[in-house]
C-alpha cells in the first residue's frame, strides 16, 4: 500500500454483476469531508492528503474509524455475509449479505492493487475471502478453499458397519471408503492494476475468473473433422430422431436437478446422482451404491458429446466440473489399483461423507499485496 488510508478501497463481488466497494476510511460522518467529493472517493478517485486539508478537515481524518479487516465468507449455497473491523481487539461489524458471491476480492489503493477470483466459488462452499491489515504498508489477501468459518471437515463413513454387495450394492472391504489419496483442484486468477479498477471492471474480473472465455469451434466444423465419431453430427429440427432430441432434452433436466437438489459443495460439485427414487420423489441418496453417479452411467460421455453437437456453454461447463471432479475426487492418486467407493455417503449433505477424522484444514492461498 502506497498512499494515505482514505486512498485505499477494498472490494467483494457479490450476485452476479453486484459489487461491494467501500474505501478503508469512507470521508463521510456527521459532517463531510471540506473540499473533497465523497462521490469520487466511492469511485475509487484519489483524494487530496490529509496534510493538503486545514485544521478542520485534518482533525476529522484523524477521528474518524480505520477499517483494517475484511471478510466475506460463503457457508453454503444459498447465503454469504460480509464482515469488517478496524482491529483484531474489536467486534466484527454485520455489513451486509447475500445469496451467491461470484467470488472475487480486491485490495489496493488510487496508485493499484490486485483482484483475486476464486472460481466455482459458491458452488464448491464452504469458501471465503479476507483482507487484512489493510491499515498498513503491506495489506494480505487470503483466499480460502475451506473457510476458517466453516465447521471442521468431517470425513468419516456414513455408517459403522457394512450394507452388503447383494442388499444395498454396497461394496466396502478393508481399506476402501477412505477420503487418503483424493484430490480437489482450484483456480485462482490473479487480476493486478495500476489504479483502482472501476466497478464495471472489477465487475468483469469476476466474471472472467468464473467462466474463462474459451475458443471454440462450430459442431459443424467438429462433425467434418470426423475425430468424434458420427455421434457429433449436428441433426437438423426436421430431421431429429428421438434419440436426439433425448440428447438435447436430458441436459436441461439435469442442470434443473443440480438446482433443485442443490448438488453443491466442496466435495460434491460436478457429480450427479445416480438413480432416482420415484417412490418418494427423491434421489437414491441414501442407498449404498446408487448415490452418486461417479461417471458410472456414462454421463461425462453423454454431456461431451451434448456439446459437440450443439455448442451449447451450459453443456460444456457441466461436463468441464464432471470430468474434474471424477477424475480428482472419485480417482485415488496415490499409487495402486485401488477404488475410493464414494457410493456410500453420509446422509447429513456437503462435504461430510469422507472418512476416518474430523479435522479442521487449513486450505487457502494468502497473497501480499
């Protein structure tokens, strides 16, 4: 940090397009700032120095509070909360709160700083985002992949004893159902700028961290390289068979589901249920070996081969967080030939179906700024 407090602005992406922005010291009170533009400090234009200002306006910079902490955690999928403090001796303030954080943060000052997005940020919950020290010469930005917030990873199966193979599909022998040897991979983006980006790019950032833009060719031009089979042939609408219009139809049930149940978290985002439980309207959930799909119907197959035909982004992104989570969470990479078995899970939702102990962990990525 290169210049005085009230040049310093800390930001949090929220809904969408929704943008939290505030300096580290708002020049506002129960009297303006003499000879400065409130409005231009918001928008992340350079205020005159404390020194610049007379008697009057000196003493009210030096009154008024200093906000050197900043938190925005996402617990879950469907709420996060901002927090600030001026000092780790003093209460967090409620600032404000919202659904779906599209999770980036950015500290700095009018001379710069850096925006750091996090991405599948609220899908892949529970996940925060800090400033600290942002009262300082050298602020920090800490990203975390499971918030410090959040309750302690719990990784135990979801039952003390076995189902059997024949009575629930439930395949567990000695050594299987353990969380040793998975993996989870993250993004983070890293956006520096020379100045205090304004809103509408800030705002940008974050949606550039959450959806890279990516070039893609036509399914025309991919059916006439013929390196995907006939399979990728886009059908015109006179000529769909059913076979196709399964094809095209499915996916949109299955985004709906994703929404609907909430297959969300850390551990769970880009699965999908196995098989549906028509009976009480449910998925199998709860039913060793029917849970969760691991790849086993084919459904990463099925939803490239979506995409190829159509060209369709929502196909492309549910297929992309599929085959990473497949081959990351439901793979074991330490060596062998060994089969994690996520089949059974615990009942109680994300992130708290892995066995053996329940430990905090201390997943992040701090960054000085």
């Amino acid at each position: 940090m290169r210049e005085q407090v009230h040049n310093r602005h800390v930001r949090f992406s929220g809904d969408a397009d929704g943008l939290w922005s505030e300096p580290v010291q708002p020049i506002t009170g129960r009297r303006g700032l003499p000879g400065a533009s409130y409005p231009d400090q918001l928008a992340g234009k350079r205020i005159a120095n404390q020194e610049t200002f007379n008697a009057i306006g000196q003493k009210l910079l030096s009154d008024w509070a200093v906000w050197d902490d900043y938190k925005l955690v996402q617990p879950n999928a469907d709420g996060f909360t901002i927090h600030k403090r001026t000092n780790p001796q003093s209460c967090w303030v409620d600032v404000i709160g919202g659904r779906r954080s599209s999770g980036l943060v950015f500290a700095g000052d009018v001379s710069g700083g850096l925006s750091v997005g996090l991405r599948n940020f609220w899908q892949s919950y529970p996940a925060s985002l800090e400033v600290r020290s942002a009262t300082t010469a050298s602020a920090s930005l800490h990203v975390w992949l499971w918030s410090p917030d959040a309750a302690a990873m719990d990784l135990r199966h979801y039952d003390t004893r076995a189902h059997d193979l024949d009575s629930s599909y439930e395949d567990v022998q000695p050594g299987f159902s353990t969380p040793h040897g998975i993996a989870r991979t993250s993004e983070i983006t890293l956006f520096p700028s020379p100045a205090a980006p304004t809103k509408a790019e800030t705002a940008a950032h974050a949606k550039i961290a959450q959806e890279p833009p990516l070039l893609v060719a036509p399914p025309a031009h991919i059916h006439s390289a013929a390196c995907s089979g006939s399979g990728a042939c886009p059908i015109a609408a006179s000529r769909r068979s059913r076979l196709s219009k399964t094809s095209s139809t499915r996916p949109s049930i299955y985004h709906k589901e994703v929404e609907q149940r909430h297959w969300y978290g850390f551990w769970n985002y880009g699965d999908v249920m196995h098989q549906h439980d028509g009976a009480r309207h449910e998925w199998r959930y709860d039913i060793g070996g029917y849970a969760w799909d691991n790849t086993e119907l084919g459904t990463d197959i099925w939803l490239w081969y979506t995409f190829l035909r159509s060209g369709r982004a929502d196909a492309f992104r549910m297929a992309e967080a599929m085959t990473r989570h497949t081959s990351e969470v439901d793979c074991y990479h330490l060596g062998g030939s060994r089969c994690w078995g996520r089949d059974t899970m615990c009942a109680t939702g994300a992130a708290a179906r892995r066995s053996r102990a329940s430990a905090r962990p201390r997943i992040g990525a701090s960054i000085t700024t």
